[in-house]
C-alpha cells in the first residue's frame, strides 16, 4: 500500500514551465511503475507518462518533447517536469503508483495554462 501527496500544480501562461512532484508514503524502488495521468474538464482521463523501476519512460505523443518524467528513490518522490505549457495541457493531474496487485492515486493537482 501506498499514500501519494501531489503538488506543484498552478496557474501560469503559455509557454511558460512548471514541476509536478509526487511524494510517496513509502519507499519507491521496488514500485513497477509510476506516472501521471491528467483529466481535462469534460474529457477521459488519459496517460500523460510513466517510469519504470528501470527508468524506462513512456510519454503521450501531446507531450513528447515538453514534459519530461523523473525519479529520486532517495526522496520517494517522482517529478514531472512540463515546458512549453499550452492551454491544451489545462487539466487536473493525478499521480499514480502500479504495485501490480493494486493502482493507487494520489489526491490530484490542477494545472490552467492561460492563452
């Protein structure tokens, strides 16, 4: 079982930058996987990206390029750093760990990229 705290979201304009993190309860070396997900006013959640215990990341082709996904297991925190903001990157964005019997979520953060 695990607890995730996320934070970092905000307001900011386009193009401009910001760092989710995503604190565990626990120690996250031997987590499967963990990522972010967003869900936009109206729309599906979708997977933004992932990292494996390997550091083997997975990224949503919208974001390719911009966001870049990270981990410190010294600190039990995963980052998500977001460049080149667009409006159509405004949604709430959720943590997740994969402990392969069960997904935990965190709380979620909100995101507004303003045009």
């Amino acid at each position: 079982q695990v607890q995730l705290v996320e934070s970092g979201g905000g307001l900011v304009q386009a193009g401009g930058s910001l760092r989710l993190s995503c604190a565990a309860s626990r120690s996250i070396f031997s987590i499967n996987a963990m990522g972010w997900y967003r869900q936009a006013l109206g729309k599906q959640r979708e997977l933004v990206a992932a990292i494996t215990t390997r550091g083997t990341t997975n990224y949503a082709d919208s974001v390719t390029g911009r966001f870049t996904i990270s981990r410190d297991n010294a600190k039990n925190t995963v980052y998500l750093q977001m460049n080149s903001l667009k409006p159509d990157d405004t949604a709430v964005y959720y943590c997740y760990a994969d402990l392969i019997a069960n997904l935990y979520w965190g709380q979620g953060t909100q995101v507004t990229v303003s045009s």
